[in-house]
C-alpha cells in the first residue's frame, strides 16, 4: 500500500486507522486460512526478502542517504547485511526450529509423549525506530516470518525516504495478505494497538514504550520493547587506549552518533582521560579527516528537532574539549568530546542521539560502579580491560540488556545472541532462534494412551491411605520425577 505519512493532528489520522484496520482484517483472515504454516511458506517469504535487499541495495543506500547522510558502507555493513545474515540463518535453522521439542519422560509417562511444539501468535506489529530503520523494521519481520505469523510493518515518519522505499518494494516480494506496510505517525501507535494485535514489537523511546505498553495491556497484547538508555562505557587503567579509543570513536560517532547500541558516556580515572583524549583526536582525524564536516564518511542529524537538542545538550554540559562545530542549516554537529561533566549535566538525563561523547572521571572501579547503578539499567554496558577481574566485576555488578568487554555494539549484531533490554530499556529479546522464541507460543502438548489406568486409578476417589502410599512410592521411583503431577 502507498499511504502518506501522517503528522499529529493530521486529518487523515482516521483514515490511516481505517486502512490499518482493513489490512489487520486482511492479515487475519490469511492466516486463520493457515497460509502461512507451513515450513515451505516460510521458506519462500525468507528468500524473497534476501532478494529485495540484493535488488535494491541501491535504493536503500539512497535513501539512507537522503535520510540520515548515511555512508554506503555504514548502510551496507549495519543494515542490509545484518538483515540478510538473520533470514539466511533463519532459513538453515526452520526445519529444526518447527520441529516439536520433545521432553524427558519418566516411568510413568514412558507411554506417553511430552513435548512443546511452537506455534504462531497472529498477526503481529512491527514498530521500527529512525535511527537504524531498514534493520529495525526487518530483523524483527525475519523472527515473524520463521515462526509463521502475519505481520503489519510501521516504519518510522522521521526517516520518511527509507519508509516509502519499503512501503513500495516490499508488497512486490512478500505474500500481499499476509505482509503490510502502513505509514503513520507515531502518535497513531495507541489507537492502532487497540485495534489489538496478537504481539506488539517496538523499538523506540522509553516514552512512546510506556504508551504503546499501557495500550497494549488494555487489550492483553503481549509486547517486546528495545528502548535504550544511557549505555556507560569504563575504561580502565590497564588496557589498549589507543584500541579502545578507535573502536569507542567508532561506536559513537558512526550514523552521526545516531544509535541507541553505542557508547553514551565514559568512565575513566584522570591519568586515563588524558590519554584517551589524545588517542581520540588522532582517531577522529584519521578516520574523518581535519574537517568532518567535508567528510563523505560522517553523516547528518535526521531533524532539526533532533540537531537543537543535541546542541543544547552540549551548550548546557561540561566542557568541549573537542569538536563542538554546529551547522543548523545542515544539521550538522562536529564528532564532540566532553570532559568536566557530572551526573547532574543535562547530558546525563537522556539518551543522546548524537554524535557527544561525555567523559566522567572517577577515583576507582567501585566509584565507576556506584554511578553505573545509580542510573536506569541500560540497554548495554561496555568496558576495556586487559584485566580479566575488572571485565568480570562489571559484569557481574551491573544489570543491562547486554554486555561487551573490549569493544562495542558487536554483541548486538550477532545473530546467534539474544539481545534486548531489562528494566528501562526495555523487555523481550531477538536475533535468530530467539526472534523465533519471541513470536512463537511455546505450547505444552501431553499425549496420553489410556493402556496405563491399572496405575492412575489410584488417583481417583474413594481416597485410600493404602493408595496414597502407593502414590508417593512412585513417585519416588525416578531421580527426574518432578512429584505428583508425574502419576497423575
């Protein structure tokens, strides 16, 4: 379908609800008609997704562009790639993934077959996030797909370009009543949760999370947020700070510092700082040249809105030890190192998509742990250590959707890896079996014969001491019984 964006207040906001609700009845209809069970249904939907990303590869590059000024590499690598290893590892995995999951038996279900066989939710919605918009609608689509639901697809309104794009491409590739595309403004997300869905998947704000969670609970739809957080970063005294400052730079300032993975501040002691702060203008320059503003490598802000937060943030926060160039007209901020920031800095109170590194000293590992937990549980927590107690007390003190030592944002890449939030920064986790998990029900399935009731009428009354002996006799028989439920 080819809808128009819409803003709040819009007058089509009814309309766009209409047209969701006819595709969410189309959606539905297809698959109580079982269209998608079957193995090679799926099949079929995961390779015709591979071939869109191959055929249109540039037109996702262009519009990423237009976008975001988001470098081919960076497109290539972060998105298309990351999508495209989700559905061929899906793909190699189906068959065994839909296969029912049997369970070990006991003596007394020795005749039986205990198993959990995963079926599909629904109809499923998909809300993705600006910042990284092709991987965050897709990725969650590929899990969808494996394990056979229909799925409506809401790209984000703030990257406009990459939403018309898979508006248009996707009904060429995918089956046309089990697979939508609708375009909307996010403040439509709680009347289009009421219409009620079977799962909800949002990758997005803490405040649009809370929304769309109590919409959703007031129809009793299940929801996985990814939503982010203030991702801290503890450089140690003992490690590579010219490796670690490379690959913290790259992390940051990648997409224009536009990620909710990358590092959001760092926590060093002083001597640390000072050559972590060197090792960052040598990296900055090599990898953006003298002026990253001419630099074809270094993106742009999405929105003007986006750009003035960024740039007060900055105004308002420490001290600009390097970068801190602004260009409202472009909606450019220069790579930018803070230094002298504090937990009080506004810098501190939000998650920043931007491309500002705040850095906070501390006297030791413990103050650096105090300040991790007195802050929400972040999506990630990041450390570089060359000592293997130091990357095992961080992981072991602090709670976050996922953890990195020496280096960042990979673990959120791998596809063998569950990631997601906790707390604050959200709930549910994807990536490869685990998308499957999350929108499968996993049902428990007890296939019975009646050739055994010479053991289970002794359940039945009129109840007998003598009975009752029995039961708990065999109930002991095996080391794995689990009680009583196991003879009944």
């Amino acid at each position: 379908m080819g809808n128009s964006l819409t803003k709040p207040g819009d007058p089509c906001v009814k309309s766009c609800l209409t047209v969701c609700e006819k595709l969410l009845q189309r959606a539905r209809g297809a698959f109580r008609m079982g269209r998608t069970l079957t193995e090679s249904f799926r099949r079929t939907q995961l390779d015709a997704l591979v071939r869109m990303l191959v055929d249109h590869e540039c037109d996702f590059v262009d519009a990423l562009s237009r976008d975001l000024r988001k470098p081919r590499f960076e497109t290539v690598m972060s998105e298309l790639v990351v999508v495209k290893n989700e559905a061929l590892y899906a793909t190699s995995n189906l068959k065994r993934w839909m296969e029912p999951q049997c369970i070990d038996r006991t003596l007394v279900t020795s005749l039986d077959e205990c198993m959990v066989v995963s079926e599909p939710l629904g109809v499923v919605l998909v809300v993705g996030a600006w910042c990284s918009p092709v991987q965050h609608c897709l990725v969650p689509l590929v899990g969808a797909i494996a394990a056979g639901n229909c799925v409506i697809i809401n790209p984000s309104e703030t990257s406009p370009h990459t939403a018309e794009l898979l508006d248009r491409i996707i009904p060429s590739y995918l089956d046309n009543e089990c697979y939508h595309v609708i375009l909307t403004g996010s403040s439509d997300l709680p009347e289009m949760v009421d219409l009620k869905f079977d799962h909800i998947f949002l990758t997005g704000n803490s405040a649009l999370g809370s929304k769309v969670a109590l919409s959703a609970a007031r129809t009793l739809t299940p929801v996985s947020l990814v939503l982010g957080g203030k991702n801290p970063c503890y450089v140690d005294q003992h490690c590579d700070v010219a490796t670690a400052a490379r690959r913290i730079a790259w992390a940051r300032f990648h997409n224009a510092g536009q990620s909710a993975v990358a590092p959001d501040y760092v926590l060093c002691h002083a001597d640390t700082q000072m050559q972590l702060l060197q090792a960052l203008r040598n990296c900055l320059h090599q990898f953006y040249g003298p002026d990253p503003r001419e630099s074809r490598c270094f993106g742009r802000l999405v929105s003007t809105e986006n750009f003035i937060c960024v740039r007060d943030l900055i105004w308002k926060s420490g001290k600009v030890e390097i970068g801190g160039q602004v260009n409202e007209a472009e909606r450019y901020i220069a790579p930018t190192v803070l230094t002298e920031v504090v937990e009080s800095d506004p810098i501190m109170q939000q998650e920043v998509f931007g491309p500002v590194l705040p850095i906070l000293t501390v006297q030791n590992l413990d103050e650096a742990v105090s300040i991790i937990c007195r802050q929400e549980k972040p999506l990630c927590v990041y450390v570089y250590s060359s000592n293997s107690k130091v990357v095992s007390r961080l992981m072991r003190d602090t709670s976050s959707g996922s953890f990195c030592a020496n280096d960042c944002i990979l673990q959120s890449l791998l596809v063998m890896l569950p990631f997601g939030g906790v707390g604050a920064s959200g709930m549910g986790s994807f990536h490869g079996r685990h998308s499957f998990d999350t929108f499968s029900h996993r049902k428990s399935c007890l296939l019975r014969s009646t050739r055994i009731e010479c053991i289970t009428y002794l359940r039945y009354p009129p109840y007998e001491d003598h009975n009752l002996s029995l039961m708990t006799w065999a109930s002991t028989l095996s080391s794995r019984s689990q009680g009583w439920c196991q003879i009944l």
